[in-house]
C-alpha cells in the first residue's frame, strides 16, 4: 500500500488525523488549525484504521469495468456486527480522481425526549480520494470525512 502514497500526506482539516485516532480524545485534543504531517511512519502505526477490513473487503466487492466505462459504480450492501457499509466509487475523467466513498450506517443507543431508550440511526463516510496518474497508477491524496 505504501507505493500508492506520497509522503508525508498534507490532509486538508487534518481530516486523516480525526479518522486514525478514532474518537480518542487526549490524541484528538493536539490537533490543531495547522496542517499535521501524516508521514510513513504513521502509516505504519495507523494502517488497519486508515484502510480498515471494511475498506479492504468492500473495495474488493467493486465492478471494475462498470467503473471504468460509465465512470461510478456502488458496491452490495456488507455487514460487520451492527454495522452495514457500502463503497460508492467514482473516477473523474477531467480531473483524474478516483473518489471512494465508504458510507457506513449503524445506530446507537440513545435517550428520547420521554426518557426512554432507543436505537438511533447513525449515518457517516469515509472518503478516500486517489489522483490517478498517466500511467494509470493511483496515489493517496486525502481523506474527507462526513456525517
């Protein structure tokens, strides 16, 4: 996966920062509105969270020549405990990007205005963005987060 990289990877809003720290609030609280270098050694430690299983398994699901000759394709819905993801891919002719949108959906347990408890739904993505180069290779440019 490394060859597919540049670093250190510069992630507008330091977005690959909040997606590898995963919610951990000490890390998270050391971010700040200065871009924060995602060098290799980074890559190293935060791999699984950067592509986790679901990215690996998901774009393995993708229809290549459906996304190479209408430009997008979505991958079937998947499963993983309580949650269900899905990839949406699109490649950008003019541009030369691949967009890989991993949306994930999942509820958690919440508190209604009556004091009961519920199940809320959860939506958010995860988008990957490749520049895809003359030769056809893709190179990481950056993450985006939503939801």
């Amino acid at each position: 996966m490394k060859s597919f990289i540049e670093f250190p990877v510069l992630n507008e809003g330091n977005e690959i920062w909040y997606l590898v720290y995963d919610g951990k609030e000490s890390s998270l609280n050391l971010l700040t509105d200065k871009l924060k270098p995602f060098n290799e050694k980074d890559f190293d430690k935060y791999f699984d969270k950067l592509f986790p299983k679901t990215f690996i398994r998901s774009i393995l699901k993708l229809k290549t020549v459906e996304l190479f000759t209408k430009g997008k394709c979505e991958t079937i819905e998947l499963k993983e405990g309580s949650i269900t993801y899905k990839t949406y891919a699109v490649f950008d002719s003019k541009e030369n990007t691949l967009t890989l949108s991993m949306a994930y959906y999942d509820t958690i347990k919440a508190t209604d205005g009556n004091g009961q408890e519920i199940q809320d739904p959860v939506e958010y993505n995860v988008i990957y963005i490749f520049n895809v180069l003359k030769n056809g290779q893709l190179k990481f440019s950056q993450i985006q987060l939503a939801g």
